[in-house]
C-alpha cells in the first residue's frame, strides 16, 4: 500500500501519546491505572507502536497456515475404532490420533480400508516397545505418520521410567531412528498450572534433551534429519497463546540452528483442560472456540478438538461433531487457513512474542546452566516452580478476579450434574512409590465443583 495516503497525517511519537494519555487521567499515574502485569510477568500497556518492536520477529512459516483438523481415538476395541475412523474422515477429519494402550493392538486392523493418501496419522503408545514401532513403520511404509514415545513426558505424568533411564533412552533411539520423528508433549506442563513462560522453558529444556542424547550416543542420522513435533496446550488468554506458539517457533529455531538440527518446527495444538467446567457445560464450547482460534491464528500445523463434555462424559457422537465443527467453520467459513502469517506486524502481538520468546530463553539457559531438565525434575524443582504458578492462579480463581462463567459468577444454582456424570473429573490419587514427584494436571474448578457436587440432593 502507497505511503502516499498517510501522508497528510503527522507522525505522533511514543511520547507525545503518552503526555496526551496523562493528560485525560487527570492526575491518576499512567503505570498504575493503566498498565497491567500477567502471570508470566509481562507488562501490557494501553497502546503499542512501531517502538514496540525491536526487532522484526517472524512466524517462521512461509506459506497459508492450512491447518489440519485432528480426532483422538482411544483403541480400546480395534475394530470399532476403524469403524469410528472411517466416519470421522467423512465428516471432515484430515489427521487421525490413536492412544494405543498396550502392544497386542494390530495396527493392520485399525486402519483396514482406510484411504490413507490425504490423512496423516498420529499414535500414542502408553509403552515403549522397539519391536512393536518396527512393526507399526513396515504397515504404514506408504503413508504419513508420527508416533509418540515421549517417554520424558510420561516420566513427568507418572514420576517413574517405563524401565529405568537408561533402558528407555536406547528404546526412544532405536524408534526415532526407525521414525525420524520426536514428539515433545508440553500438554501436561500447562494443564498442571505452568505460566508460559515455564511452558516455552521447559519445552526447548525437554527437547534438548534428546538433542543431547542423541549427539552423545552414536545417532545414526545427522541431527537435521529428526522432525521435531510439539504438541501444546492453549489457554483462553487470547493474544498471548497466538504470540506463544510464534514464539515457540523462534526458540526452536534459535536451538535447532545452534545444534545443527532441523529447525522445522510443527505444532500440534489442543485447547486446555485446566479451564473447562462440568457446571454450566455449554460454556465449554465458548472456550475452546477461543483456543482453537488462538491456535489457528499462532500457526499451529494441527489442531486437535477437544468436546466440551469430555471432563466427565464419555466418548459421544454429539460432542465430538460439536467440537469438530468449531474447526471446520473456521477453516471452511472464516477462512482462518487463508493467510500467511496473520499475526505479523501487530505492534501487540509482536511484543508480547518478543517477550515471551525473550524470557523462555532465559529460563532455558538457567534450566541449561543447573544441569538440565531431568535434573531438576528429579530434585522437585520443575515442580514446585509450577505449583507456585498453579496456586497463584488458583487464588485468583477463588477470589472471583479469574472468572469461568458459570462456575465461580454467574451460576444457574438450580443446575444439577451429579445424575450425568460418566467419568470421575477430579484427581484421582492412587498412592505408589514413584523415582520423581509427579506434574499432577488439575482444572482450576475442581474444589468449587465438589462443594457443589455434595450439596447437591
């Protein structure tokens, strides 16, 4: 667009708005009254300009965003999971997630005449077999496909090894080395309570880590031959999950091209479990709506649904068209896979990337200089850093500053739940003897939720 049309208005420096701004607040301070700091420490102000941003920051991607719409299939009958595949690839599904639960499951069954040119597909293994792996890449020779053994992450879920550190490292290198792929789960960091800056923080520690195994111990690839997938959890913090996910993309970068990896980054997004109620259920809908919004607009390569009712109902038909329907209109309807880059040069959204990016890296490098991720895993550190997060959020829950429609304001107090619960939505604790402290996911309601529950006839 030609200069020439703003020609005839007058430059305004960051200055001159501020004294403007002081001005009509006669006499209030401009940093208290106006200016606000998040969770994660950042300041945000009532305006942004062209100072705001230092440095020209890049989304890293190169082409329209055309994301992929993901289902999650638990297999726990293989052959109604291949039924459920094939209906949910009609109704608009292009990226398939299997949660594979042990290794008698036949990879052949579960995608038998299945069209597989235009679908990728994504498994989850709750257990760590090479051989298994080597059986699952021979059936799917032909087709696109990830496979998740990231067994950091279920260290952190379930504060123990499958084996033991060692065995489980020589497993991951032998699948990796047979995949070309490595998968860091960030899910459970943020719906445990981490800010995000701990989430960036910890991600780039954790995938450093297997860049560190994998450089010390004879990988038979260059290390730029790996494909890095981060699948993350986003909040209903709007603009700051769209400049998180940017700034996710600069960190890998900035690490990948320091260890000479490849500095792809693919994102694999789903909406946070840590917001979602069982009271006044509906409003689920509004939130994840917002996330997968967020997602879209951050970049992310696939965004997996998430139904409003998955807290405590089990797998239905309804919910989960529900939630792949959000996806399909803002893909088919609002044209959210239109445009590259849709964030860059908003003066916000590029501050807010920049510091977050800023201060994931700090935290990265102090993670780095301590030892490492799995060190400070083992020490409790990792987890009481997020405890602290978690409880700083918690209280501002509690206190009605932090407000889930429905649930702590504006409640419909004749509701009752208690009859349609299918799921138990609350911690579950089962006492065990664990190598580290678990990161114990927890939605901020639960206590509230409770209390209600137990009041309820």
């Amino acid at each position: 667009m030609s200069n020439e049309l703003f020609d005839e208005f007058p430059d305004i420096s960051t200055k001159q708005w501020k004294q403007l701004i002081q001005f009509e607040l006669n006499g209030a301070d401009y940093n208290d009254t106006l200016i606000w700091k998040s969770n994660d420490d950042i300041s945000v102000k009532p305006f942004y300009n062209a100072d705001d941003v230092k440095t020209n920051l890049q989304a890293l991607t190169s082409k329209e965003n055309s994301f992929n719409i993901c289902q999650t299939i638990f297999v726990a009958d293989v052959n109604k999971s291949n039924q459920k595949a094939k209906k949910i690839i009609q109704n608009g599904v292009s990226y398939l997630k299997f949660i594979i639960p042990s290794n008698t499951i036949s990879i052949e069954k579960l995608i038998e005449n299945i069209d597989s040119k235009e679908l990728v597909f994504h498994f989850e293994l709750l257990f760590l077999d090479a051989s298994y792996v080597e059986k699952l890449t021979e059936t799917l020779s032909n087709t696109k496909f990830y496979i998740d053994t990231d067994i950091i992450s279920h260290l952190c879920k379930t504060g123990n090894w499958h084996q033991n550190l060692q065995t489980d490292f020589e497993a991951f290198q032998k699948i990796t080395n047979q995949t070309n792929t490595i998968l860091i789960n960030t899910k459970g960091y943020q719906n445990a309570g981490a800010n995000m800056v701990q989430q960036l923080g910890y991600a780039l520690a954790h995938a450093n880590e297997y860049l560190n195994y994998l450089e010390n111990n004879g990988v038979q690839k260059p290390l730029d031959a790996f494909i890095f997938i981060f699948e993350v959890s986003v909040g209903s913090n709007y603009f700051f999950e769209i400049a998180k996910l940017r700034a996710l993309r600069i960190l890998w970068h900035t690490l990948a091209k320091a260890c000479k990896a490849n500095t792809t980054c693919t994102i694999l997004a789903q909406p946070s479990k840590r917001n979602k109620t069982i009271y006044d259920k509906h409003s689920n809908l509004l939130r994840t709506t917002t996330e997968y919004m967020s997602a879209a607009l951050g970049g992310a390569n696939t965004i997996t649904t998430l139904p409003f009712d998955v807290i405590f109902k089990k797998s239905n038909s309804f919910s989960e068209r529900m939630a792949r329907n959000q996806l399909l209109i803002l893909k088919n309807e609002s044209y959210f896979d239109k445009v590259s880059n849709p964030a860059d040069g908003a003066y916000y959204i590029e501050s807010l990337t920049h510091q977050l990016a800023e201060k994931g890296l700090n935290l990265f490098k102090e993670i780095e200089q301590n030892g490492g991720i799995l060190k400070l895993l083992k020490t409790g550190t990792i987890q009481r850093k997020i405890k602290e997060s978690a409880q700083k959020e918690q209280e501002q829950f509690d206190s009605g500053a932090y407000t889930l429609v429905g649930t702590n304001k504006y409640q419909m107090d004749s509701e009752q739940i208690k009859t349609a619960i299918e799921l138990y939505p609350f911690v579950k604790t089962n006492a065990r003897k664990t190598l580290i402290e678990p990161i114990i996911e927890k939605r901020l309601s639960e206590n509230l939720e409770q209390a209600r529950l137990n009041k309820e006839k």
